[in-house]
C-alpha cells in the first residue's frame, strides 16, 4: 500500500510520523518496500482555520492535497496532526482516497489498558472541541480555567518550532499529574502529534498514551494488510484459482 501523508502540522510530526513507519516496516519483517509520499501543509494555515473555525478553508487545503497525493500514486492518506482532525469528517467526503483518521482505534487502545477515565493535552481546540465525543466507555477530561490555556500556549509553541523548553515541558507535566491526581485520570492521551518532544527521554510522573503512536500503528497495520491480500492474489493466480 502507498501512504500519503498530508504534513508540515507540524514539522517536527511529520518526521515523527515518517521515521516510526520505517521503523515499523523495518521490525515486521516484511520484504515489501514500504512506499510513502509526504505533502507538505502550513502550519500557518491550520491555526488561523482552527481559531475562526473556518472548516471549509481547511478542507479545501486538505482536499487539493489529497488529490495531489492520489495522483502521486497513493492509496490511502493520513492527517499528521490531532488538531487537523477538527475537519476529518468533512475531508473523509471530499477526498478522492480513503482516510486513516487517529481517533476511531483510540478508545479501543484504551480500554485495552484498563483506562475508563483519561486526560487529554494538546492543542486549546482539541482539548475543548467534540473530537472525543465518539468515545462511549472512556471519560474525558482536560485542564481546568488558566491551566489549559497555558498547556495551549506551550504546545503550539512547540509545534511551530519543533523544540520545547523547560518551562514549557514543566507546564505540561504539571497539567498532566494534576488531572491524575486532581480529577481521578488514570492516565493522559497526548493529543498533540509533536508533544513527544517534550516527553521523549524525560520521566513525567503518570501514565500516558501518545495518539500519533496509535495512529502510526493504524497505518502501519492498514500498509502490512493490504500487502498480505496482494501475496494472498498472486499466490491464488499461481495456483490457477480465479478471484471472487
């Protein structure tokens, strides 16, 4: 299967994105190569369509290239960005391959972990939108007043730069713990694709579960069936039985 990844939201995601599937393809022994194109995004773009709400705009940036990716060769696309995820539905309608969205396993993953009530850090408007209002089993919640706008500010800063300092990483660990120790989480979903730059290497205080590594793994696993079904048809043609 050829991913398309629609990146650049942030950078520093992007290539998060990027080295895991290799490192995925690479550790599941499979002799295919993996094919992957990425289109860039600004991230610009999605941060003003995010704060005026302006879905329409973003979908039509989103949609340009997913078709600029099909014609690439593409067979299914990827968003790199939970914020991005604010017009998934929408861009799911307009695009002209299918959409690996990063929320529809999560609850699943979740509740695989034993978790019935988790915290959620990122971006302000993942943190207040209806993007978990799919979830059915899982309780969500997010930092209260002046915490979550501090926990906004330092993750796009982040984003942006693709870098955090230690005042930054210390506002997010904060805002973290205390949803465990303040407002009964088990544990806190990273739902900022680039929050791994404060994590990575660094002990935080509680338990967490990073969306871009359940998303990585959606696609991964997506990429690896669709390669079973090819060698599934080829050895049917070999052995001379016609496909259904």
């Amino acid at each position: 299967m050829h991913i398309g990844l629609i990146g650049g939201i942030g950078p520093a995601a992007t290539e998060f994105y990027y080295r895991n599937l290799v490192r995925a393809r690479q550790a599941s022994g499979s002799h295919s190569q993996l094919e992957l194109t990425i289109c860039h995004a600004q991230a610009s773009d999605l941060i003003r369509n995010i704060q005026t709400g302006d879905v329409d705009k973003q979908v039509g940036i989103f949609q340009a290239l997913a078709n600029r990716l099909s014609a690439a060769g593409a067979d299914v696309l990827a968003v790199t960005s939970i914020a991005g995820h604010f017009c998934i539905s929408e861009l799911r309608d307009v695009s002209p391959i299918p959409v690996i969205d990063a929320l529809s396993g999560l609850e699943n993953v979740l509740l695989e972990k034993g978790y019935t009530k988790v915290g959620v850090l990122g971006n302000k408007v993942v943190m207040e939108s209806r993007l978990f209002d799919s979830f059915q089993e899982v309780e969500i919640v997010v930092p209260p007043g002046e915490s979550l706008e501090e926990v906004h500010e330092a993750y796009m800063n982040i984003a942006v730069s693709g870098a955090v300092s230690e005042d930054q990483r210390t506002t997010i660990f904060q805002a973290g713990k205390a949803m465990c120790e303040e407002q009964g989480a088990e544990a806190v979903v990273l739902a900022g694709t680039d929050l791994f730059v404060a994590f990575d290497g660094y002990e935080c205080g509680f338990e967490y579960v990073d969306s871009a590594l359940v998303h990585i793994d959606a696609i991964h696993r997506a990429s690896l069936q669709n390669q079973i079904t090819r060698q599934c048809t080829r050895q049917a043609r070999d052995c001379g039985v016609s496909e259904q």
